[in-house]
C-alpha cells in the first residue's frame, strides 16, 4: 500500500485544469444561420470524431420539411471525419441541414443547423 | 433498452474479465499434486466454462441492443440483417466478431478438457487459457471511448487495452483466490495449505504492480476523457468516474490490511498454523471481489456515457478558485502565498514521515496542521463566485457574425441600463439598487464566459439586473455573450497603434465568413499561418489610400501578407466602384461584409482601419486614418517583423477564452 502511495500522488497531479472545448460538430459549410447570395453545391459537416459512414447520416429541407438534397451522403474516403451531401440549385429560403452520424466509439449523435440563401435584387 | 444493454454490458466485461483472472490465478498458483489444490483448479476451470457461456450469451445481448441503438428502432435488435450489417460495416462491429471469435475458441478449448499430466502440457495448456482470455478481452478498448480519442487514437486504446488486461488478472483472480484460502482452512484441505499461502503471496505481489499500472494508465485515460476539475464534479462521466475511485478506494484499503496484516500470519509451517487468519484472509478477498463486482458495474454505466470532455459541465459549487482572483489585490497575494509555502511544508513533513520509521507520529501529526492551516491561509482568498454554468463553453464560436447580432440585441435590450457603449451610464440604471457593470472593464479575466451566460440567463436580483432566458435563445445569449468580450476587448485595445509591439498576443481577431463575388466563402481561420491585413475602408475617402496599397501589391504578395478589404458601407458593387486602376487583385468582400464591419468598429472606430493579423490569428497593429495616402514603409517594416517573429507554442486564439 505505501510502496504505491507516491503513484497515487503522480496520478492526482497529473490531471490538468485546463479545460478545452470539444463541439461535436465542428465545422459547417455552409455555417451555421449563414445568408448566403449563391445557393451552395453541397453541404458539408466536419466533426471531432472519426464517423461510421454506414450509420452516418444528413438531409436539407426547405421551409415546408420537404427534402431537397440529392440524397447522395457520404463520409469522404480521405478524412473520416467529414460528412457531405450534394444539393440541387437551389431558391432563395431557409433550410435545415439534419445529422445523425454514429462516431467509431459506438455513440449517436443528432443534431441540426439552418441556413438562408437570400433573394437576388 | 437502455438498462437491458447496461446489465447485458456489465455481464459481458464481469465474465470476460473473470475468465482472464480466473486462468491467470491458476497459473499464478501453479501445477499441484496435492488433490485439494486440484479439485479447486477443477472447480475453478468449470466455473470458467460457465462464465465464457456468459460472457458469449452477454455478448450477444450487447450486439443486439448496439444494432437497436445504430439503426434508430427497437425492432432492429432482432433482425439478422441489421445485425449483419453491423457486424460488417461499423468498428464496434469488426471488434465485436474478432472478440467473439476468440471467446467461441476458448470456450471450446474449456471444453475438450486436454490431457495435463505432463507438467510441461499444464504450462502449456493452462497458458494457452490464459492468453486466449487476455486476447477476447483486449481488443474491448478499440471499440470503447479510446476509439475515437483523436489524435494519438493508438496510444489511448493501447492505454486502455492495459488498463482491462491489467484489471482482469488482479479483480478477476480475488474470488478464485478467496476460494483456494477457504477451501484450505477447512480440516479436510489442510492438505493444501502450503499451496495457498504461497499463492496469496504471488497474487499479492502481483497484485502490488498492477495497482501501479491501472492508477498511471487509468489517471492517463481520465486526462483523455476527463480533461478539467470541472468535468469530474460536473458531468455524469465524471461523477461516475468518481464513484468508481471511492469504491477502488475500499478496495485499497482491505488490500492493505491484507497484506500488511493478515498475509504476514499465514507464515509458519504445520498443518494447523494460520487457519483463522487464512479464513479472514479468504473473508476479505470476498469482499474485495464484491467491490470490485461494483466497480464494473460503474464501468458498464462510462461505457455508455459520453466522455465529460464532450458534455457541458454543471458546477455544483458556490464557489471556485482562480488565481486571477488575486488580480490587484496584494494583501491577499501575500496571504496566498504565505498560506501555499506552508502547505508545501506540510507536504514535505508528510513525506518525510512516510519514509522515516523512527519520527511518523509526530511527522504525520505537523503535516496535516501545516496542510490544514497553509490551505485555510491560502485559499479563501482565490474564491470567486461560481454558478452552475461557470464551466460552460460558448455553443456559438467567436465570429463577426454572432458578435454583430449580438450587438443589435445590446441595443435593444441592454443599451438602455449598461449605457450605448456599455460604460453602465443608461439612464434607465440609474434607480437600480447597484448601478449597473461597466461592460468594458478589465475585469471580465475573473469571469468566464459561463458566469456571463448565468447572469443574462437568470439576472442579478440584488442588483436589479432581470435575466433574459425566457427572452433570448441560447443561442442570441451567446451572441450578447461573443459582442461583450470584443467590446471588452476593443476597450482594451485603445492604446494599440499602427506598430507591432513585440509577443504582445492578446488581442484575438473574430473569425468571419467570406466571399468576393460568386466565389465559395473563406474564412479568416483559413489563412493561419500567414499575416493578414484587413482593411475597412470607405469611398470615396479612401480612395487614396487604396489605390497605394494596389498599386504596391506586388511588395505586398512578396511579403506573403494576405490583404482583405472590407467596404464599409457593405455595398454589393463594391468591385465595380473601386474602378479599373489601379488593379486591384486582393480580395473584395461582397458577401458577410456587414457583420466584419460591426464587429472590427468596436476595435478601431475610425473612417479608415486597417489590421494587421499575424500568423496565430492575434490583431498585432491597428492603423487608423481617414483613408489618405500615407508612406507605406512603416507597415512593409511591421510585416517583416511579424513574418520574423518565432511562432509560439502558445494556445491558438479559439481556446483562449475567458
């Protein structure tokens, strides 16, 4: 017991305090509540953990709930962590970008984020 | 579902961590002729048969509710080809099958009951056990938290692969231990005594080191998965994690009394010698075992909780300490100081009194007092309020974009008490009990962002101030929360001047989304690495100005320097209106130009600004004019300097929050 007490002490101070923010998603083209002119191409979602792309999944729809993008999702070959789903022109309104994406640690998470392309003047 | 697939993980990882323990403890005990020793390796090899029927039956339950859990929908559990997909397509899956494999081979090998007469087949055979065990468990960390640690995925499995291999041959050999002990101090097992004892010594000093190894590799696996004080006490990980050191805790504490008390009395020889002790002795391993039950049962529930590093911690305390409580405050810096060397003498006196012999008592006795008092001197001076969201990190990052619909909010709903630019002189705060903060002082370094979000959620009521939750979304709070810290910080900032003052970093430049025409947007973060020079500019004062910097955009671009020009009156046509000459080929902002505006306003007011950004993202030099030609030698110097500094190791801009 005594002989391991010093080990304990180490393992105590080893715990940082610092602490550092870790979102789920963490990057969005196009971001999140964007206006944007030009409707984008394609919706992509970067998170902070290697996905599984059977169990990963988006969907834009527009202001009505209807479904727009071009069903076509997937988790890119090279970076693991990066989902994309391609979208037709699309006219000026809000949408909502919808995710499910299993991470390889076995959990699910669901999440959304919206977007506006704006009228053209 | 959820409690089916907590007890059916609980059962799985109990039998796949017994099975190694219960194999290595035969091992660890070695060959016997003596015949009790054989009926307990026996009855031990056949309660290993029952528990890879466990651990494979357990395993199967867990796949199912994992398919239920992937694919949305209960009824998944049951269908093989949900399952099957699984099984092929996702990590979890893969590690599953190759577990499963392994667990189905050693259950067969329990089975078949080899020949083990020769003492070279029982090394072999029993070892094989042994390794088959370790193998099925093992793999458990590539599809556990580890799994998706990121960077350094490799070394936190291979932490956590110990971690379980580790724990499986000491939690897993306590009962069969327990057994051995038990069945040796009855009169009919005296035979065997010699045997147990020597194996209680073995396991007790294999059991020493594997202490060791699970206290590094599990405090390692807590800064991965934990990270922060605030994620232990406030998130469900965390006090889980918690629970489990208390209940390892009790387990330390019987393993000490074991061995520093009741294996000492097992020593002697004859068959009547150390039979109580050895059934004292077989009581507490019980008990042990029994904690240890407990402590994978808590393992189970982390298995399935999100590690806290990814959870919104909830602080349960009224208070928290902060060095920058001291800011300012000398009299308390001194006690502080005075109180942490006294602690530190407290701590070599402990020290000294766990290595001397002759001196503890008296050695122990001082430590606490001067641990005791050194913590009464030093730490009430570093408390600061705390509240519940004090560790809550923004949900919205630091953009122009939030800081600019921050800014409306302000002036609709703030503008009035806190005073249009925020120095708390509104004419509507004057009744208030407490006149109301003055949003731009310094002292925002002792708040974190979660006191803030506390406040405008729930309002100071001593001090008159409503709380806006019901009001605002959490997300428009974040917004008010992102305008405060740059109006803060651009009040901060008053005295930067158009040269760069060396390893001065501490102004950091909002991040924003942009795009020059029909171009994809950019943002500001994607030029790191590089100086940017971000104009505001307006015309036709500007005119001058900007026709110099086109005009010498050539010694610009050899520099490396990015420019952005931003038109202040965000006007759509700005290209059109800067004319054909000079060229200009740095980018325009056309679209998001509003929102960089609003937002760098609050750092330099005047007609014209132009920032300079250096590599890791910090505003180095702000110059301010009415946008006439000025001799551009000064700011070509600044850059070299920027371009020359070293770049530090220091944390980039976005994890620098307050």
């Amino acid at each position: 017991m005594r002989r391991f007490l010093p080990a304990w002490v180490l393992g105590l101070t080893l715990l940082p305090t610092s602490a550092l923010a870790h979102a789920v998603l963490v990057k969005a083209v196009p971001p999140q509540r964007a206006t944007l002119a030009e409707a984008p191409p394609r919706v992509e979602l970067w998170f902070n953990e290697r996905l599984e792309p059977a169990y990963s999944r988006a969907s834009v729809t527009d202001e009505a709930g209807a479904q727009v993008d071009l069903r076509d999702v997937v988790v890119s070959p090279e970076d693991a962590k990066r989902l994309s789903v391609s979208l037709p022109p699309l006219g000026p309104g809000r949408y909502t970008v919808r995710f499910r994406v299993l991470s390889v640690d076995g959990h699910v998470v669901e999440s959304s984020l919206t977007f506006t392309i704006r009228s053209q003047r | 579902m959820y409690a089916l697939g907590l007890v059916a993980r609980w059962v799985h990882l109990t039998s796949s961590i017994f099975l190694v323990g219960a194999s290595a403890m035969i091992v660890i005990a070695g060959p016997s002729d003596r015949s009790t020793a054989r009926r307990w390796e026996h009855r031990i090899l056949s309660s290993a048969r029952g528990l890879a029927v466990a651990a494979l039956a357990s395993g199967l339950v867990v796949l199912a509710v994992q398919t239920a859990l992937f694919e949305g929908r209960v009824a998944a559990a049951l269908e093989v080809s949900a399952i099957g997909r699984v099984l092929v397509e996702t990590q979890t899956g893969r590690v599953w099958l190759v577990r499963f494999g392994l667990l189905v081979l050693l259950a067969a090998f329990l089975v078949l009951r080899l020949s083990v007469d020769r003492r070279a087949d029982w090394r072999a055979v029993r070892g094989e056990g042994v390794l088959l065990g370790a193998a099925a468990l093992v793999p458990i960390a590539a599809a556990g938290h580890a799994a998706a640690v990121d960077p350094d995925t490799a070394r936190a499995i291979a932490f956590d692969g110990l971690h379980v291999l580790v724990a499986g041959v000491w939690v897993g050999g306590l009962l069969p231990l327990a057994l051995l002990l038990r069945t040796a101090a009855t009169i009919e097992g005296a035979d065997a005594r010699p045997y147990a004892v020597l194996a209680a010594r073995r396991f007790s000093r294999l059991a020493l080191g594997a202490m060791v190894v699970l206290a590094v590799t599990g405090a390692l696996l807590a800064t991965i998965h934990v990270g922060s004080v605030a994620g232990f006490v406030g998130t469900s990980y965390g006090r889980l994690l918690l629970a489990k050191l208390v209940l390892l805790g009790l387990v330390l504490l019987l393993a000490a009394v074991n061995r520093s008390v009741l294996l000492a009395r097992l020593a002697g020889d004859g068959p009547t010698v150390g039979r109580p002790a050895m059934r004292r002795l077989s009581g507490f391993v019980v008990a042990e075992g029994l904690l240890a039950l407990a402590i994978l049962a808590v393992v189970a529930a982390l298995s399935v909780t999100p590690p806290a590093r990814h959870e919104a911690p909830v602080w349960p305390f009224g208070l928290r300490l902060s060095i920058a409580a001291l800011e300012g405050a000398t009299a308390e810096a001194t006690r502080t100081l005075v109180g942490s060397q006294v602690a530190v003498l407290g701590l070599v006196a402990m020290i000294a009194g766990v290595i001397l012999r002759t001196w503890r008592l008296p050695l122990v006795a001082l430590a606490l007092v001067a641990l005791g008092a050194g913590a009464g001197l030093a730490l009430p001076p570093l408390a600061i309020d705390a509240y519940p969201t004090t560790y809550l990190r923004p949900s919205v990052p630091y953009q122009a974009a939030s800081i600019a619909s921050g800014a409306a909010l302000y002036r609709e709903s703030c503008a009035a008490c806190h005073g249009s630019k925020g120095a708390g002189d509104g004419l509507a705060g004057l009744p208030l009990p407490r006149p109301p903060a003055d949003l731009r002082a310094p002292h925002t370094a002792q708040h974190t962002a979660g006191d803030l979000f506390w406040w405008l959620t729930n309002g100071i009521p001593a001090a008159g101030m409503p709380g806006f939750g019901a009001r605002f979304t959490e997300e428009q709070r974040w917004d008010l929360i992102n305008f405060l810290r740059a109006l803060s910080a651009g009040y901060g900032a008053r005295g930067m001047g158009p040269t760069v003052e060396p390893d001065r970093r501490w102004l950091v430049a909002p991040d924003f989304t942009f795009a020059v025409g029909p171009t994809p947007p950019r943002a500001l973060k994607e030029y790191r690495g590089r100086v940017v020079l971000l104009v505001l500019y307006h015309l036709p004062g500007a005119r001058p100005r900007m026709s110099q910097l086109a005009g010498r955009e050539g010694t610009l671009a050899a520099l490396g320097v990015e420019v952005i020009a931003v038109p202040t009156d965000a006007a759509p046509d700005a290209i059109r209106r800067l004319g054909a000459e000079p060229r200009v080929l740095f980018p325009i902002v056309t679209e998001g130009a509003a929102a960089i505006v609003t937002a760098y306003r609050l750092f330099a007011a005047s007609p014209h600004a132009e920032f300079l950004i250096d590599r890791q993202g910090y505003i180095r030099a702000i110059a301010q004019s009415r946008g006439e030609a000025a001799e551009l030698e000064t700011l070509l110097g600044q850059i070299q300097e920027l371009n020359q500094e070293k770049t530090p190791a220091e944390a980039p801009p976005e994890e620098h929050v307050h």
